[in-house]
C-alpha cells in the first residue's frame, strides 16, 4: 500500500476551476485521489498481477503506459521475478516519475524494471506479452488512440496480453446518468463533499473523455486482437482484457 497525504485538492471554493494536470500537487495526494475515486481500483491492481503470472513469458518485456506512480508496475512485478523479464514504465509526467522511482526503490526486486519520461504515443513496444493502461488511453487525445492500440498490438508477442482500464460513457444518455449518479455516491461515502465532487468534475471534464464499451472493444478487434472483452466493472468503470 502505498501512503500519501488526503486528497483535498477541491475542498475549497476555486472559482475558475482548471483544467486537471498530473503536477507535483496531484502526485503527493494521487495515492489517496485514485482509491476513493475509483471503485474497484485494487482489485484491478491485484489482477493485474494475477494477469501477469498468467501471460508474461520468460525474456519478454512489460509495460506499464502512463505508470503514473507504478502501481501496475508493483503489481506485475511482484509475480514474475522468476522469468527474467523486464518492465518498461512509461509517463509523461516529470513529477510523478521522481516519486515513482522512490516507491519502487522502497520495494526492492529482481526484475528489471526502466523508467521512461516519454509520451506513451511515441514509445516503442517491442518484444511485449504484456500491456497494462490502467486509466491512461482516456487521457490521450481521440484522433490518436486508434494509432496507439495498433502499435501496441504490433508490439505485442502471439499470446500476448493487453489490460486496458477505463472510465467509460453508456448509452442512451439516462443510463449514463444513473450510472455517473451511483459513482457520484460512491465517492460521497468516501468522504468527499459536494463542492469536491462537483469542482473535481468541472477539472477533468474536458481532460478525460470517455467512450463506450462497445467503441473500445471494436477498436480491439480493429486491430487483429482476437479476443477482447470486459473482466471487471464497477458502475462507470471498466477494465478489458485483450489477447493477441
């Protein structure tokens, strides 16, 4: 488990509510913002590990796009130090990066694991059996995510894995809201206020976009995946598991 300081980066009136940056301010409180905003958020995390016993072979590459402060990268790393493979943990974010490394050095491992200062578009997959993106692709921009998925794919060795987690949109639009609605609760219950739900939203509502399940997956087997399918869901959050 992984501590940091309380998320009360909206607890106050703002005013002008900006939109949403993974700066020094989120990394300290990421920690605590991720696991009472997103239901499920372990459980995910913990799977992904299990995935990673499952489907990492010996001599291959993983990789953890937008490793944030490397959890994913924890996760898979602590059920392969016997294949002699390696994790490649790719983000853009400077300051997330320097934190990431100070957590991975506090827990020590075998497996070779890199940390890259980069835009996941612009990394190059090789030699993978396994992809995580956990919560990532709803960052990055639409016209580019196709391009993404195909590089990942052909990065990917046969049998190999790709984990995409994701916030998702449904149709038609009330069950949207009754979903949307029942995250909104589920974030009250964990203590955040109305003005931190409310402010929080305005934040990343231009930031995150969202798709369909059905958008995602059709873009999965765009791409030659030949199985790909929800695993986990929690009201407006999903996790797919993709096999090449």
């Amino acid at each position: 488990m992984i501590h940091s300081k309380s998320d009360n980066l909206f607890a106050h009136p703002i005013g002008r509510v900006p939109n949403f940056i993974f700066d020094q301010a989120v990394v300290d409180v990421f920690p605590d913002m991720i696991s009472r905003s997103v239901p499920g958020y372990e459980t995910i995390l913990a799977h992904c590990g299990e995935l990673a016993s499952r489907y990492v072979r010996p001599n291959s590459n993983c990789y953890d796009l937008g490793c944030s402060l490397g959890a994913s990268t924890l996760a898979m790393r602590s059920r392969i130090e016997d294949r002699n493979a390696s994790i490649i943990a790719v983000d853009n974010s400077e300051a997330m990066l320097k934190k990431c490394a100070s957590i991975l050095e506090l827990a020590p491992s075998k497996v070779s694991t890199k940390l890259v200062d980069r835009d996941i578009c612009e990394t190059t997959i090789d030699n993978a059996s396994m992809v995580v993106m956990n919560f990532t692709l709803q960052f990055i921009p639409m016209e580019r995510r196709a391009a993404l998925i195909e590089k990942i794919y052909a990065g990917l060795n046969p049998g190999g894995c790709l984990v995409i987690s994701e916030k998702l949109r449904f149709e038609p639009d009330s069950l949207d809201r009754l979903l949307s609605d029942l995250h909104h609760q589920f974030k009250r219950a964990q203590g955040y206020s109305e003005l931190e739900i409310s402010q929080k939203r305005d934040s990343i509502e231009n930031v995150l976009i969202p798709e369909t399940l059905d958008k995602h997956i059709k873009r999965l087997r765009a791409c030659g995946f030949q199985s790909a399918s929800p695993w986990f869901q929690c009201f407006n959050f999903c996790s797919l598991v993709a096999i090449k």
